[in-house]
C-alpha cells in the first residue's frame, strides 16, 4: 500500500486534497463572447488541484459544454447561480467561492 509523502497516511485515506479544496478563493464570473454568447467562468483554483476532472463533472451536472484554459474552467451559458452548490458537493468550502 502506498503512503502519501505530504500527511503520511495510506492513499485511500489521504486528506491532502480536501485540505486543498478547503483553502482555495474561487470566482464565479460571467463574460460575453463572439455574437453575445454568454460563457461562466471560474477560476482561483491551485495547480495540485486536477481541474480538468472539477470541469468533467460541473460539465455533466450542468448538461452543458466547456474548456479549461489557462487553470480557468470556461462553461458554455449563464450557469453562475447553479456552480456554488456544484463546488460544495464536490469537497469545496462554501465561503471561499465568491
């Protein structure tokens, strides 16, 4: 069994990524694109975080497409009241999405 380097319990038991998810400052914004398409956008995530997986499972919940670019998740469509309770679900703290 293997053990993590950073809090040296076996992987299955690992806290180092809720640790991480509860410290981090997100932002929920919207911008508008080409021909007045409207994207969300949420962004503040850290680079030990695997935010292609945080943007697989907001896309499939939300039935909608999207892309990450520059460590910032891009969702096609106004989504921004429907992400915070997507994100607590997920493992992130509820005062840190903004």
């Amino acid at each position: 069994m293997e053990i993590c380097p950073k809090c040296g319990l076996p992987k299955p038991a690992c806290v180092c990524e809720q640790i991480e998810k509860s410290s981090q400052r997100i932002r929920v914004t919207n911008d508008k694109k080409r021909y007045g398409k409207i994207v969300t956008l949420v962004s503040g995530f850290d680079n030990t975080i695997d935010i292609k997986k945080i943007a697989k499972e907001l896309k499939n919940s939300l039935a909608c497409g999207g892309t990450v670019k520059d460590g910032t998740i891009e969702l096609q469509g106004e989504h921004s009241k429907k992400i915070k309770p997507l994100l607590e679900k997920l493992g992130f703290d509820s005062e840190s999405i903004e």
